[in-house]
C-alpha cells in the first residue's frame, strides 16, 4: 500500500494540472448541455401528452379561435 501523503501529493498535483489545461471542456460542457436539452424536452413532452394538459390547451385553443361576442 502506498503513502497516503503521497497519494495526496499526487492527487493535488494532478488536479492543478487539471486546471491549469482546459482542453476539451468545451465538449464535455456542450455535451452535458445537449443531455439536459434532451431530458427537458422528454419531461415537456411527457407533460403535454397528459389528457388533463391537452384538454386544457385544446379548450384555449378552442376558445381563442371562437368570435367574440358569438
């Protein structure tokens, strides 16, 4: 088994170089950006799809296209 002050040194120094080099985070922040894209759109679309939802933005529709007064 290793020094744990050793394995802690090199943690340390692993993570500064880490931060010191940024190449490739922008794919991996617009990759994380892509997959919350996707799970908003699947939570919407699940929402919408809901009978209580469709019922309701069908009578908003209905009533929006129906002449005032009529």
């Amino acid at each position: 088994m290793e020094n744990p002050t050793a394995i802690v040194a090199l943690l340390v120094a692993r993570l500064a170089a880490l931060a010191r080099d940024d190449e490739g985070m922008s794919t991996v922040e617009y990759a994380i950006g892509l997959i919350a894209a996707a799970a908003f759109a699947g939570l919407l679309f699940v929402i919408i799809n809901a009978p209580a939802v469709m019922g309701a933005l069908t009578g908003l529709i209905q009533r929006s296209l129906t002449p005032a007064g009529g």
